[in-house]
C-alpha cells in the first residue's frame, strides 16, 4: 500500500483522468451497471422518476444522465465528477440531447452546494470507488437524500483485481490478497500515473450501514452475455466473459434513507 495522502490523490487522479477521459467516453452508463454485468433494464431498481430529482456522483461523460432524462423522465439533474474533461464532456453530450443540469466539479467527499434533503435518488455508476474517503461520501448522500430517497451504486468487484491470467498456463492466479486495502499507486493504468482504492465488499457494506442508510439489496452480478462482443472472449482481457465466469465484473448495491 502507498502512503499517500487525500490531496495527493486527488491531484494525481485529476491529472490521469483528464487525460483518460476520451478513452471512458460513453462507457460503463445507465442502463448499463458495468461491463458485462446485468442491466437497469434486467433489475429495475430505479422505479418511478417521473418529475423528481437525482444527484449522479461521479457523473463522467454525462450518459447517466441523459439516461435519466430520456429514458426516466428525471425533471431535475445535478452531477459531480473531479475532472474537467468528464465535465466538459457531460456538457456537450447534455446540450446535444436539450438535457439541462447543474454540474459541479468536486471530489464526491465534498459538497461544492448540493442542497440537503433535496434528492429522491443519488446514484453512481463505477465511481463511488475513486473516492479518497468513503465514509464521509457516504454521510453526504444520506445528507442529500430526502427521507426515503434511493441510493444507487455499482462497481468493479473489489475481488477481481485478485486475479491476473497467466498466457503460460492458460489460467487465472492469484496476484494480490483480497483483504489488502488502502489507496495504490499505478503508474501504468491506461497510460497514466492513477491511485486505486482498494476495499473489500464488507467496507462498503459497513460504511453504507455506518452512514445511517438502509442497506436493500447487494447484487453480485452474472456475467450478461447479451453484452458480450467478440473480444469479450478473449481470456486476457480485463473484462472477459472468461473471468467474468469466476468472479463478477460488478457488484451493485440499492440503500434508503429512512423516513
């Protein structure tokens, strides 16, 4: 593990994800859960949106939400992402289909002026994880929520980083320990220097509990072979139908906070 600490991460995720963001454009968005997992149109855990309100943490490109407003008939958007690029992104593609939202560029563990008691849904698609403090991200959406207000997150599985394949042997090994936690240092992912934060299903869980919201449903998600295209099946690809087979790509989690 690295001793870094949260400026630092912030700095060097800003910095790798601006230059990234091209490459995510589009990727891993509503209805979509992650790569290869099950679907919005598969779980219906969003219900009735129709003329409510919803905060995306971590908002990227914007697709999430143009989802939202097509698709859910959101009346009001707000989003919030640490990288200039993914928010210059989320508004062009937002101004291309008329879709109106306020944006903020912020970490996810603080609040740049979201209301408070204000939201029917707060989600997050494969963001939640880039967070340099969970907990306090955690006690901001249950401080953003109304009361029974939804809130929606998926990720990559904290244990598919676990495995590597070896061309060699034709099979997956174990490369790190799954209960090794804390933020990474990569000085290779996609092109660019980055911090990974690494915690296990039962941190999130416990800081989703420890927060004050309601914990729903926990969904390990089966590998969705409707999605799959031809290079999914190729065994040392990172998300690969292969190793989607042995662990989730994705885990997705539905909270509440109480009335």
């Amino acid at each position: 593990m690295s001793n870094v600490g949260r400026a630092e991460i912030l700095a060097i995720n800003q910095k790798g994800w601006n230059i990234v963001a091209p490459k995510f454009y589009g990727g891993t968005a509503l209805p979509n859960y992650g790569p290869l997992s099950l679907t919005e149109d598969d779980l219906h855990l969003i219900g009735d949106l129709k003329d409510k309100a919803v905060l995306e943490l971590g908002c990227g490109s914007g697709h999430s939400l143009a989802y939202l407003a097509k698709m859910k008939q959101v009346k009001e958007l707000w989003g919030i992402d640490l990288s200039q690029e993914q928010i210059r992104f989320a508004r062009e593609v937002l101004d291309k289909e008329n879709v109106r939202a306020q944006l903020f560029l912020a970490s996810m563990d603080e609040n740049p002026g979201i209301p408070e008691a204000y939201f029917d849904l707060v989600v997050s698609i494969y963001s939640l994880g880039w967070t340099p403090d969970l907990s306090r991200t955690l006690s901001l959406v249950y401080s953003y929520l109304k009361p029974g207000g939804n809130f929606i997150f998926s990720g990559e599985h904290p244990f598919y980083h676990c495995l590597e394949y070896r061309e060699d042997m034709d099979s997956y090994v174990f490369k790190q320990p799954y209960l090794q936690e804390g933020p990474e240092i990569h000085t290779g992912w996609n092109g660019v220097e980055i911090v990974i934060n690494l915690r296990t299903i039962s941190t999130f869980l416990n800081a989703v509990v420890e927060s004050g919201l309601v914990l729903e449903r926990l969904i390990e998600s089966e590998p969705n072979i409707k999605l799959a295209r031809e290079q999914d099946f190729v065994p040392d690809k990172w998300y690969c139908l292969p190793r989607a087979k042995l662990i989730p790509t994705t885990f997705i989690v539905k909270a509440h906070r109480p009335f």
